[in-house]
C-alpha cells in the first residue's frame, strides 16, 4: 500500500492523465447504477442520498471530459 504523500512504481512510470480519470469515473458510475438500486431495497442506502452521489460523480465526469 502507498502511504500518503507517496508514489508507487507504476504511477510514475505512468502518470495518471485525464483520460484514465474520465475511464474510472465511468467505471464508477455505471457500478453505482448497478449496485445502488440494490442497496436503497435493503435500506443500506436512501434513494435521495444514492441519487445524489451518482449525481455528482457524474456531474465530475462531465467536468473533466469537458476539460479535454
């Protein structure tokens, strides 16, 4: 594990660019539709506060794409 302020081997051989973060985010928000519907039906989770998260996980996706 990478202690804070810390790097590790591959991300300096490859640096984080934007793009890998428009994929993640991408990643995230497609698992978080998946799986939130879910977790609000086993009351783990309330639909307002699951909507709100994708909500701005998505609205960073779009952020970053628009800084491309």
């Amino acid at each position: 594990m990478v202690e804070a302020g810390e790097t590790s081997v591959v991300s300096d051989l490859f640096p984080i660019t934007v793009d890998d973060e428009i994929q993640e985010l991408e990643r995230e928000v497609a698992l978080r539709k998946r799986v939130y519907p879910r977790w609000v039906a086993d009351n783990r989770l309330t639909k307002g506060k699951a909507d709100r998260q994708i909500a701005v996980m998505q609205s960073a996706l779009e952020r970053l794409k628009g800084l491309k």
